[in-house]
C-alpha cells in the first residue's frame, strides 16, 4: 500500500501556485487558472506520484477555486478545501517568531 501524495494550491484569480514534496525538497511551479494551466498541473503532480493517491488541498477563495476543484475530482484526486479562518488561526497558534537582526 502506498503513502499519499500532498500536493498544496494558493489559488488567485489567474494563477495557481503548487507546491508538493519530493525526495524531502519542495518543489513549487506556477500555472494559469484555466483548464490548460488545471491540465498541465495534473500531469506535473503525476511525475512524482507512482501509482499513489492524491491528495490536493486547497483554501476557498470565493469562486476561484471551483474550477480547479471540480477538474481535480473529475481525475480521480481527493480534493480538500480549506476554510481561510481556520488555516489563519492555525498559523498564528504556531511557535514561530521572526527573524529580527
């Protein structure tokens, strides 16, 4: 049985920018928020996945992210969509603190 596969989307307007993790590197790229840039994202998540199941999340943005979510559940992809709240207040809950020097 294989591990899934997380493949993360920041959707705006006319851009998708993905991100998914290979060999312990992340790998990012940018497409067009269209039905060429959905495909050709699609064929980049499957370089890396060998035969294993994916998982896209994404947050909601209005309705810019329908599309994408739709063509990705259309492919046989588990689709996740995210609440903006939550994933804010979860960030902020998070130890981090800026670099000041």
């Amino acid at each position: 049985m294989f591990t899934p596969f997380f493949v993360g989307v920041d959707v705006a307007k006319h851009t998708l920018e993905a991100c998914k993790l290979v060999d312990g590197k992340h790998r990012c790229r940018k497409f067009d928020n269209s039905p060429f840039g959905f495909r050709s994202l699609l064929n980049w998540i499957q370089e890396s996945t060998h035969e294993q199941p994916v998982h896209l999340a994404m947050e909601a943005t209005g309705r810019y992210h329908l599309a994408l979510a739709h063509f990705a559940w259309a492919n046989q992809l588990h689709v996740h969509v995210l609440n903006p709240q939550r994933l804010k207040h979860y960030a902020k809950s998070q130890p981090r603190r800026p670099k000041t020097d």
